[in-house]
C-alpha cells in the first residue's frame, strides 16, 4: 500500500467504526432521545390535550381524565380541529364520546379549543391555543402528549411562554400504541422516530 493511500484508508476506517457505532447508539438510545417527561406537578389549572392521530388521540385523552380524576388538574382543553372532513362540528361529537366514555361530570371539566385545518405543526398549536389559555386565565398547566413527541413540545412551547412568564408549564408523556419499543422492530414506530427525529433537529436549529 502506499505512504499516500495509507491514511487514506485509516481515515476511512475511523469513519466507518464510527458510524458503526452511532448507529447501535441509535438503536439502543434512539427511542429516548425522544422523550423529556416532566416530574408530575402538585396541582395545575390545567391539562392540554394535544391533537394527534386516533390512537394517540385516545390515550392522551384518557391520561388528562386521570389528571382531573386524581385532582392534578382542575380542568382539561381538548385541541380538536373545526370541524371534520364532512363539515360536522367536532365538540359536540367529542362532548358526547367523553360523557358515555368518562362520565357527565368528567366531561363537564373539558372545554374545547378548536383549530382551523390550516394548522397543520405543533408550534401553529401552540400558538393557537395559547389564545384559549389566556381566555380561561391559566397559569400552570401540563400539556399531555405522546410520549415520543415530548421533548419537541416542551421546548416549543417554553419558546412560546417566554412571551407571557407568569405561564408555568410541564410536559406529560403517554405510552402511545403506534411508537413501541426497541422502536426499529417495527415499521410504525421507525417510521414515527425517522419523521419524530428529523423535525426534532429542525427545532433545535431554531425551525
């Protein structure tokens, strides 16, 4: 081999270890990377559901009826869209599946910030119902989401209460059905992760 190839090929085989060992990173750590629950507050005014697919949709909602029922929160906002894609209007749809599945007096305690179809990021969320928050005068609440998209909502949403700093905020991560772990066993959940990561790095470069 000669003296100009020679460290050539040693940086080439740094490069490639190193890569081999990132990836297994990935592999064992990547899920995590994810993921920044916040400790259980004392007591909050209020839980944030954030809207998501219907799966995930289910399990943060149940996860912010079990705030209200052990007296974490006093009340729970429902982000839900407008109106369906058959131009129904969603509360009343969502009131009634909250009555037969939580009970009048549960679903009493939830109100409904709605969102037009344009909103389509979390940080357009964010911004939309912070209107909401500012109408019911709350300041502390704990925004509940899936687990794998808690490290992202926390820090655009601390981004946002940088403008109003009497706002406190947590972040309640569920174990959501479409993001399993070791999360490269299964199509959903890297599928999940590769788009979950990507726009994590676009955040933490200011996107």
């Amino acid at each position: 081999m000669s003296s100009t190839a020679r460290p050539l090929f040693r940086v080439l085989r740094w490069l490639l270890a190193a890569t081999v060992v990132l990836a297994f990173c990935l592999l064992l750590w990547g899920g995590k990377l994810l993921i920044a629950s916040d400790p259980p507050p004392v007591r909050v005014d209020a839980a944030i559901v954030l809207q998501g697919s219907i799966a995930a949709e289910k399990v943060r909602l149940a996860a912010a009826i079990h705030l209200l029922q052990q007296g974490l929160a006093n009340q729970a906002l429902l982000s839900v869209p407008k109106e369906s894609y058959w131009g129904q209007s969603i509360p009343p749809i969502a009131r009634s599946y909250l009555e037969r599945n939580y009970g009048i007096d549960a679903a009493a305690r939830v109100d409904f910030c709605e969102t037009s179809l344009d909103v389509n990021s979390t940080a357009e969320e964010a911004h939309v119902l912070s209107t909401c928050i500012q109408e019911h005068h709350w300041q502390s609440i704990v925004i509940v989401t899936s687990n794998y998209h808690t490290r992202r909502a926390g820090i655009l949403w601390r981004r946002m209460a940088r403008h109003d700093p009497k706002i406190r905020i947590w972040i309640e991560g569920v174990t959501d059905p479409e993001f399993q772990q070791p999360w490269w066993r299964h199509r959903q959940s890297a599928k999940v992760w590769v788009m979950e990561s990507s726009k994590l790095v676009w955040t933490v470069l200011g996107g």
